[in-house]
C-alpha cells in the first residue's frame, strides 16, 4: 500500500505560496517520490486567497487535487487563509498558523472583526494537531518580510509531519532560488524549526 | 520564470511547461496567441526554451499569422483561454475547409469554475461546430505528448487540430519524461494550391465535402489510434472520461473500468459500443456541459451522465464521488476565498475614485481595472467581453436621455484596446451619439491581469526586444478624434477630474490616455525599456528611436 501526504499551503496573493509548494515538490522529486500540485494564478497577485495543493506519494497518484478531509498538514501563510481550509483537513492534521492575520478590505470597510486571536483560538479547538509561528518575530529576525512562507515550511518540518529531513528542504532551497538569497532563505528553514519549538501550541 | 524543474530523467513540469517543451521537439516554427489565464505560459516558456513566440494584438490575428506560416509548410502553434477562441472563430470554422500543409495546432485553454474568466463555456463545442479533431490531455506527460501527435494528425490530414486543456492541466505540476517526437516531414515552402486556400463559394463546396470525408476517416483512425486508453478494473462499473476529470474519477473509483478518451472529437463510436456492451452499468462523467453524455446517446448507446448541478464549476475527486453514488445531499459551500483587488500604488485606483465620485455610468471592459466593481469604488457598471466598453458605452449613449447620456464613459485597458478597441473607436468616430462620448484608455504600459505581458503598444516584443509601436494618442488623433488629451492619473488628481468633466460637459468624441505604469510592472518595465533602447541606439546610432 502506497503512502501518501497531503500537504495544503494557503495564504493571500504575495506571501510566497507558490514557492513554498515548490519547495517541497523539489524535495519529492529529489527523493524520487511521485508528486503533483496544483494552484491558483492569475488573480493571484491581487491580494486574493491562494491556495496550493501538493500530493507527494512512494507510489502513484491521480488527481492532483485533494478531496476534503484528506490533508494531513496545512501550513496557513495568513490565519483566515488557515480557517477557511478546515474543511480540507483529515482528523489528526497538523496546522502550521501565522499569528499575524492580514484582514479583507470588506471587513476594514465594514469594521468587521476580523481577530488573528480568535481565529487561533478556533483553530485549536478543531481536534488539529497546531503549531502557531509568529511569523513578524521570525521575518524580523531573519531581516526579510518575504521569508514567511520558508519559514512555516521550516517550522513544518520541525514536527516532522511534512516527512522532510532539513538536509533535503535545504537542497530544494538551494535548487529552486536565485543564489543570493539562498543563505536568507535556509536562515529562515532554521529559525522557523526554532519557532516550531518555542511557539504555544506546539508539541500538542 | 525559473528554470524547468528536473532531475536526469524526470522533468515536474505544468501542463502549459510540457506543451511548450513538446513544441520545441517536435520542430515548431512559429509561435503565437494572446495572454490569457491559464493559456499564458505556453509562449513564454517556449520562447525561454529558444523557440520563436510572439504576442499577437489578438487571438483572430495570431490564428491568421499560424495559418500562413502552417500554409507555408512549417508547423505552428496558437495559445488561447478558451474565450479567445470565440474571437478567433472566425478563421478556425474556414481554417477547417482549406486545410493546412504544415501542422497547425490551437491550444484552447478552459477555465471551469472561472477562476479567472467572465464565462465558463465548454470549448469541446467548437471542434463539433467548425469539424476539427480535438486532443485533450489530463496532465502534463499527456500535454507533452498530445502535442507532439496533434502536429502529426494535424498534418497526415491536412486540418487543424484543436489541443483542449483547462485550469487544472495547465496549472498543474506533474511528473513526465520527454520521448522522442515525430519531427516536422518537410522544410517551408511555398505551393500554390488555390482551390484549397481561396474560400470562393465554388472552391468552398467542395472544400466542405472535403471536410466532412476527412472527419469520417480521423474517426475511423481513432478507432485504432491507440489514444483512448481502456483501465481494465471491475466490469460492474464502465466510466467514459476525459481531460482532468480522468485523474478525479481513478481515485474516486479506483475500482471501476476506465475508458479515458483522449482524442475527444471525433469520437470512436466503435470502441465506445464495445466498451458499453463489456460493462454493467455506464457511466459517463465529464466536466462542463454533457457532450459526450449527448454523443453517444444520439449514437444509440444508453448511458448514465451526470445531474444538471455538475454542469457548473469544477469536477473534484468529492464531486465526482457524489456523481457515482448519486448523493442527492446538497454539496457543502465551497471555502470561499479573500477577494482580489486593485493593488496599494495602483492607479486605476485615482481613476476610478474620480469616476465614482463624478457619478459616471461606466462600461468597463476586462483586465485588473475590472476589479473596480468591488468596494471601495464599486464603479463599474457593465463588464462584457474584450472591447465591449466602447460599443456598449455607444448603445447606452445613444438611447439614455441626455442627461443620463452625458455621464457615461467608456473605460478600457491598453492591451484590451489593442485587442479589440480599434474596431469600437472607429464606431465612436463613424456612429456618435448626440451627447458625445468620452474613452478614458488606462495605459498601464502592461497586459497586468496575465502577468506583464508585452503588448502591440508597448514597443517591445515578447521577449522584451525592441520593435514596432503603436501610438494611441496618434491612432485616436488619426482616426478622426479631435479631443486628446494624455495625463498621468497619479500626479495631478484634481487636475484628471477636471479633465474628465471637462471632456464630459463638451458633447464632443473625447479620447482620454491614463498613463502609468503599472505598480507591480513599474521596475521590470524600465529595465526592459532601458536593455530595449541600448539594442535601439546600436541597430541606428543615428536615431535611438528608430524601429
């Protein structure tokens, strides 16, 4: 029997989806295992939800995209982004969540809530195994706003569910990103690893 | 764009990557099309792969460029979404009667669930309508070698052949391997053959017949073309599918027989009888409309489809999984999505905050200004089809009562009025309204909504070298325009206002140019333009802006 992992990767337009789906197929391909992914482009470099389905198997795989109740991690970029996942998510999950939400411009306008808190909060109580990142404390320390979504892979592989050594993201990394800012972007693996560590939730 | 994604022999590739990649194997001459999601990729990665790729101002006008060249005897490739096939209908339905010498393969690329479209029609209609063989690969090694077999069909019988492939193909990564594809029989050249090229009633008569006797023959090749893979499984269960919806279907019945037809039109009724009559109970499913549910019911073979709720949107593993078992339970809401919107920086926003606050009807047309429709600006009123903005700014004109006319404008992007704006100034200029009319042009300097693409009034070619450009102010000035007026939206926004109300208030034909570039372009635009006038100054040292 093949195993397959399910790995969704959600965010807004801008905050790296796309390359961290990169990253980790690069890492199946190098490890010789099946992959597909699929994502969303074209509106989204306009701030909308994206969302990047990557399916990596050590036997054959079919659709490209996942069925709901079927991800086994979900590395959410922007909290609400993670929120509106859930239903993807299979019981046991891990949810790897920015602290930091970015909110719609229809609730700014409406003065809708829109609380990373609460949505943390709801996130927890989802029986999903969660490792929360603040993902402004490891940007500020890696000195780039653009390293958010290297960091929640980091932060992934840190608990192991994503199935990764950090020898072969570092090679992925080192393969798929122009050269001056590899160094940035394995310092980012690193210190989202850490964060994993430190971070509430984590260990659950 | 980065580099392919490969290791020795296995290449992660999309499925617009592996067409690019099947077009540099198989020998392909000349590529052309119009950016559209989620077609875009397909002449960007060929043209990185060293192959010629250039954007035409539209899809009509790449489709004519392809025929010639495949007339001439080279193979050719044309990339659309699938409503750029609409506009280049035109030539495919008599493309269809003359025939091609070199192989000549149209990619039309659908957009169910319209992740990034104004409609969602079902592009298998058109290979029916006009009588074109039509491929459809459900991912990226079937992309890569459907490609390659297109230009061989294309050109054993002298047709045009259509390559179907939708979001989910081409915007899927999947693992292929390159194999050895037929290369093109012959080098260009040109032969006479009037009786096949000149569509005079007398010559297209017979061409007609022609036709249809080809159709018969692909049909009778595809019984035993070997392409319609049959998954043997269980025969209480037969499914009859194709494109993406083949993978959703292995996985939600990875029990069940399968036949995957991969060459969708036209279809092999033959294998079809034979592959009803080997199973229990058959199934077809498809995404879109339910044609090949209608094909073979019309040929006599009972079959069960799928309830009308499937028709719209995207087919998913959950989705077909409830088409199987006949789940009759209303689908769960899908997860909704934050809203695109118009960039921080960008300068659609000043327009149309002036446009709002002026109280304007606008008839807008399609791009990222479209997104001007959502709060905060909500000025939008109608949103059609490519270049729709000024004849549909005309029509209300024409029959509003003057002071309802009097606010209305036209509002259309630069790549959106190379496309298809030429044609509705000249409306403007040949039909006005009593009250006027006023076109603003947002001249982001960019095709924005695809991704920064170059266009006819950019001055660069695909790969961003120097070449010909088109003028707007000078194209409106002479086509019979006399108020032009060209002004930055993001310097002066009083200013723009008052120019705009002037423009209004003057019951006059009034072109307004908004030029800026586009925020998220802005800095690749002036590198490209910067490396565009050194290779200027050094093909004409006396005159850097020669083309």
């Amino acid at each position: 029997m093949s195993r397959t992992t399910n790995i969704m990767i959600a965010g807004v337009g801008g905050q790296g989806t796309v390359l961290a789906a990169k990253l980790v197929a690069r890492a199946a391909m190098d490890a010789g295992l099946a992959v597909r992914s699929s994502e969303t482009i074209g509106m989204a470099q306009r701030g909308g939800s994206v969302v990047s389905h990557v399916r990596v198997s050590d036997g054959p795989i079919d659709s490209p995209l996942m069925a709901r109740g079927t991800a086994d991690v979900l590395l959410g970029l922007e909290p609400g982004e993670a929120v509106r996942c859930l239903p993807y998510l299979r019981p046991g999950a891990t949810v790897i969540a920015n602290a930091h939400p970015v909110p719609p411009v229809s609730a700014a306008l409406k003065r809708a809530s829109y609380s990373g808190e609460a949505m943390l909060e709801y996130l927890g109580r989802t029986g999903a195994r969660l490792v929360v990142v603040d993902g402004d404390a490891v940007c500020t320390e890696v000195g780039s706003p653009r390293v958010l979504n290297v960091a929640l892979l980091g932060a992934a592989l840190a608990t192991g569910a994503l199935g990764f050594t950090t020898a072969q993201l570092e090679a992925a990394i080192r393969e798929s990103v122009r050269k001056k800012f590899v160094d940035m972007n394995i310092q980012a693996l690193h210190a989202g690893a850490r964060a994993a560590g430190a971070g509430p939730g984590a260990g659950a | 764009m980065t580099a392919l994604a490969t290791t020795p022999d296995r290449l992660l590739v999309s499925g617009d990557e592996a067409v690019a990649l099947a077009c540099l194997d198989a020998g392909v001459r000349l590529g052309t099309g119009y950016p559209g999601t989620p077609s875009t990729e397909i002449l960007e990665t060929f043209a990185q792969l060293g192959g010629k790729a250039q954007w035409a101002p539209n899809e009509k006008v790449a489709m004519e460029v392809a025929l010639g060249a495949a007339f001439a005897g080279a193979r050719a490739i044309v990339t659309m979404k699938h409503v750029g096939l609409n506009v280049a209908a035109d030539v495919l339905f008599t493309a269809a009667y003359t025939g091609v010498t070199g192989g000549l393969v149209i990619v039309s690329a659908d957009d169910p669930g319209m992740a990034s479209s104004q409609n969602e029609q079902d592009n298998r209609h058109f290979a029916r309508a006009a009588g074109v063989p039509m491929l459809e690969p459900a991912d990226s090694q079937q992309a890569y070698e459907l490609t390659g077999m297109a230009f061989a069909l294309s050109e054993r019988f002298s047709i045009p052949v259509i390559l179907r492939m939708t979001t989910r193909v081409c915007h899927s990564k999947t693992i292929m391997r390159r194999v050895p594809l037929d290369k093109p029989p012959h080098d260009p050249h040109f032969e006479r053959d009037i009786p096949a090229r000149v569509m005079v009633p007398a010559y297209a008569r017979p061409a007609h017949v022609r036709l249809r006797d080809k159709l018969e023959r692909i049909a009778a090749w595809n019984e035993i073309s070997g392409l319609n893979p049959r998954i043997e499984g269980d025969r209480s269960l037969g499914i009859v599918t194709s494109g993406v919806a083949t993978v959703h279907v292995r996985e939600a019945a990875p029990q069940a027989t399968v036949l995957q037809l991969t060459v969708t039109y036209p279809l092999p009724m033959g294998l079809l009888r034979d592959f009803a009559a080997s199973v229990d109970r058959l199934l077809v499913i498809e995404e879109g409309d339910p044609i090949l549910e209608h094909d073979l019911r019309a040929a006599g073979i009972p079959v069960e489809g799928k309830p009308e709720r499937f028709r719209f949107g995207e087919l998913t593993v959950d989705r077909v999984r409830r088409i199987l078992t006949g789940n009759q339970e209303p689908e769960p809401p899908p997860v909704r999505g934050k809203p695109p919107m118009l960039c921080e920086g960008c300068s659609h926003r000043s327009v149309f905050t002036v446009l709002r606050k002026l109280g304007c009807i606008v008839a807008g047309d399609i791009g990222c200004y479209t997104l001007a429709v959502l709060p905060p600006f909500e000025a939008m009123d109608t949103c059609v089809c490519m270049g729709a903005s000024i004849g549909v700014g005309l029509g209300l004109r024409h029959v509003l009562p003057p002071e309802e006319a009097k606010q209305v404008v036209s509002v259309i992007g630069d790549s959106t009025f190379m496309h298809s704006g030429l044609t509705g100034l000249a409306e403007m200029v040949y039909n006005p309204p009593p009250t006027g009319h006023v076109l603003l042009i947002l001249d982001n300097g960019t095709t924005a909504m695809t991704g920064a693409q170059e266009h006819a009034g950019t001055g660069r070619n695909l790969i961003h070298d120097p070449t010909g450009k088109v003028v707007f102010e000078e194209v409106a000035r002479a086509m019979g325009i006399r108020h032009v007026v060209v002004l930055d939206p993001m310097a002066d926004e009083e200013g723009m206002e008052a120019e705009i109300r002037a423009a209004l208030e003057s019951g006059e034909l009034a072109v307004i140019i908004a030029r800026r570039a586009c925020i998220l372009a802005a800095g690749k635009i002036r590198q490209w333009e910067k490396a565009a006038a050194e290779k200027r100054a050094a093909a004409h040292p006396a005159s850097p802006e020669a083309n």
